[in-house]
C-alpha cells in the first residue's frame, strides 16, 4: 500500500484539459498508421501582397496610356513604368521561389499555375486577335503571345531554381548570361531574349534574405526611395524625347537595336543597375501593413492575364485611343487611372471565382502519387 502511494507521488500530474498557453497534444494515430506532423501554415507577409498589387497597376496603367505616347507626360510616364515594372514582378517571384523544389506539390503547382493557363490563353488570345482582326486563326505555343511571355519566362527560371542555389557565384553566372544573350539575335520561340536577359532580377531575389527586406521598411528608405523614383521619372522624361524606348522591352539584340556589342553591352550593364535602382525603391515606399488593397495583392495573376482583353478591345479596336480630348494631360490622367480601376476589379473575388478555372485550375484529377523507381 505505502509503496503504490509512493509510486503515484512520484507520476507527474497530467492536468484533464491543457493550459490556455499549451496546444492541445495531437490524437496518437491509429495502428498501422504513420503519425502526420502538424505543421502550421505560415502567415503571408502584407508587404509583398501591397507590392505585387502596386505593381499590376503600374502594368495595367503602362498599357493602357501606351496610345498616348504622342503626349509628353504620357511618353515619360511610359518609358518609367517600362523601366523597372517587370523587373520589379520578376525580383518579387524570385523571392517568394526561394524555397522551390521539384516536390510533388510544387511541381503541380508549376502546371496548373504557368503551364496550363500559358497554353489556354495562348489559345483564347490567339482566337480573340483571329476574330478581331479577321485573320486566319494561327496558335503557337512557342510564340508566347504579348503578356505571355512572362509565364514561359517565369516556368524556366523556375525548373532552373535549384541549379542557381547551387552555384558559387549565380549574380555572375546571371548577368553573364544577360550580357551575352543580346550580343546574337536569338530566335522569338520561348521569349529566349527576356528569359535570358532579366534573369539576374530573378536571382537577384533568390539570393534576397528577411533581413535585407526588412531594411526597406524604415522611415529613412522610403525617403530615399520617394526621391529616387522622382530622379528616375525626370529621367524617363528627358531620355524618352530621342532615345528608343524599346530598349525597355528587353527583347531585341544589339543588332536589332542597330549599336555594336560594346556599346549594347555598356547599355545594358547601365539598365539593370537603373532597373535594380527604381525596383529598389519602389518597394522602399511599399506600406509594410495590411491594407484595404492587401488581399488583391494576391491576385494579380488574374488582373496580368485579363486586363490585355479590356485595354485593347475599348482602347484600340473601339477606336477610344482616337478621341482628341484624351491626348492631353487631364485625358492621360484619366486612362491612366481607369487602367487602375481595371486591375483592382480584375484582382477582385468575383473575377477569381469567375475564371479560377482558366488561370489556376485545380486539376487534381490529372495527378497521381509520386512514382518512384521500384529498388
């Protein structure tokens, strides 16, 4: 008796139901069964959701004044949106693929997020310009289709993820390969001239780490950031009154662009450090909370892959572009902030739920378990 006393003195006490500051202990499996590890998911950072957001007007509201050019503000609002938008989206993606893996999850997610939706709106874009141009229907997937490139260009850099984590120096790899892609004319098949050529942005945020984001959220910054992006408008100002702005466009050689190798090279060094510069500081002046704009900021992809079916359907082929009071400043203004309006409506649970399945489709019937070779 005094030795079973003994015995329950010495068990701790389990108290019946756990302490408000302790999680309850996971159910034990059954037998047989091999026990799940809990893992909690983790809470999107605002601040990229803010930035991705910011950024689709930037590329809704670029395409939708690209009519007015012939107004000056709208020529250098255009060369400055051009001059780091996409850099910006790709230093983003980079990012947010740092922890990419050919998984099985991942790996899903890699088809039913860029390989389908490139190939379903290649098609739909392909019998939109058919019908409204009255020409033959022609589709080539090889031949990403004006905003597509940028999902054939996000599929590569992603498979090439784990190469990059693995080399020494991938900066240098990078911008080696972005220097030398434009000294040839590369063929159009694949988007291979921006594949190549904005890949270091795409690295650039691989090799981005938490603490480096977190010294663009100080007050001091987004000073410094408000005022570069000032330079680099008044910049864009000067430079789109005789340069060519379709440098921008990363997609053409130095032939193409009618300069020699050491000069398109010195040209392009000098752009992916204004690029770097203007990406930089716009994510300085980012709010860094969440906002009423937060959870569309999830939803770009939709305002990317729609918006192109709007703009050039009212804009161009309802001859909107021809009304004389929109070549001025007010009128500029005025398209600029209805593309705005446009992004923010395409970035909205509506439209998600309406073309979910064309741009993120679930496809789970097209997957099966991961096969591996039998030992």
């Amino acid at each position: 008796m005094a030795a079973t006393e003994v015995r329950k003195a010495a068990e701790p006490s389990r108290p019946s139901q756990p302490s408000p500051a302790e999680p309850a202990p996971p159910a034990t499996p059954a037998r047989g069964d091999a026990p799940a590890p809990l893992r909690a998911r983790k809470e999107r950072d605002p601040f990229f959701d803010n930035a991705k957001f910011l950024a689709i007007l930037l590329v809704v509201a670029g395409h939708a004044i690209g009519g007015l050019r012939d107004v000056p503000v709208a020529r250098a609002a255009y060369v400055f949106i051009y001059m780091f938008h996409m850099p910006l989206f790709i230093l983003i993606t980079g990012y947010l693929s740092r922890n990419f893996t050919l998984s099985a999850g991942k790996a899903r997610k890699l088809i039913t997020h860029l390989a389908v939706p490139y190939v379903i709106f290649e098609v739909l874009y392909s019998v939109y310009f058919s019908v409204m141009d009255d020409k033959p229907l022609e589709i080539s997937l090889q031949q990403p289709t004006y905003v597509l490139w940028f999902l054939m260009a996000t599929f590569i850099w992603r498979l090439s993820t784990p190469v990059w984590q693995q080399i020494r120096w991938p900066m240098g790899v990078a911008l080696t390969v972005c220097l030398l892609s434009y000294m040839t004319d590369l063929p159009s098949a694949l988007s291979l001239h921006r594949a190549m050529g904005l890949v270091p942005f795409y690295v650039l945020g691989l090799m981005l780490r938490p603490q480096h984001v977190e010294m663009l959220k100080t007050r001091v910054a987004g000073l410094v950031g408000a005022l570069v992006l000032a330079g680099g408008f008044a910049f864009s100002w000067f430079y789109a009154k005789d340069r060519k702005r379709h440098w921008w466009y990363w997609d053409t050689g130095h032939d193409g662009m009618g300069v020699d190798n050491l000069t398109g090279t010195l040209v392009r060094v000098a752009m992916l450090i204004c690029a770097v510069a203007l990406v930089v500081a716009f994510l300085a002046v980012v709010p860094t909370r969440r906002t009423w704009f937060t959870a569309l900021g999830e939803a770009t992809l939709y305002a990317y892959l729609l918006h192109d079916f709007v703009v050039r359907t009212v804009l161009i082929y309802l001859g909107v572009y021809k009304v004389d009071a929109l070549h001025t400043v007010p009128g500029v203004v005025a398209v600029a902030l209805a593309g705005c309006v446009l992004a923010t409506v395409l970035c909205s649970k509506p439209v998600i739920a309406l073309t979910r399945g064309l741009i993120q489709p679930r496809m789970t019937w097209a997957f099966t378990a991961l096969r591996r070779p039998a030992r």
